[in-house]
C-alpha cells in the first residue's frame, strides 16, 4: 500500500508556520495494522488493567487508571 494523504504531509510546512512550533516528525501506521505504537502501548495498559481487577482491586477514578500504569 502507499500513503493517501498526501495533503496531510504537503500541509506540514504551513501549519508550523503559522502555529509557531517547528515540526520535526510525522510519524503514522496504517489503520487497523494493529502494528501501530499505540496498539501496542494500549495492549500493555489493557493487559496491566485485567491482573489489577482480576486481584480484587478496582479502578474507578483517573487517579486509580494511572496508579495501574
């Protein structure tokens, strides 16, 4: 396959300009690749989430979500 959004690339130069933040990476993965660096960060986090609800503890706040990560 080959990347479609050509637009989103070409516009790099213009958006950092005009928010005053120099860009120096853009980094994408194919949709539902699953190969993704989030898909796998999102993967440990589910997998930490289980054993921490599986022995008895509960995550029911945003405190709680971060103390599991």
């Amino acid at each position: 396959g080959c990347y479609h959004s050509t637009r989103t690339l070409t516009s790099l130069p213009a958006i950092s300009k005009k928010v005053g933040v120099e860009i120096l990476s853009f980094t994408f993965s194919e949709a539902q690749g699953g190969k993704g660096a989030a898909d796998r960060a999102a993967a440990e986090y589910k997998t930490k989430l289980r054993t921490w609800l599986g022995s008895g503890k509960n995550a029911e706040t945003p405190d709680q979500l971060l103390d599991i990560g």
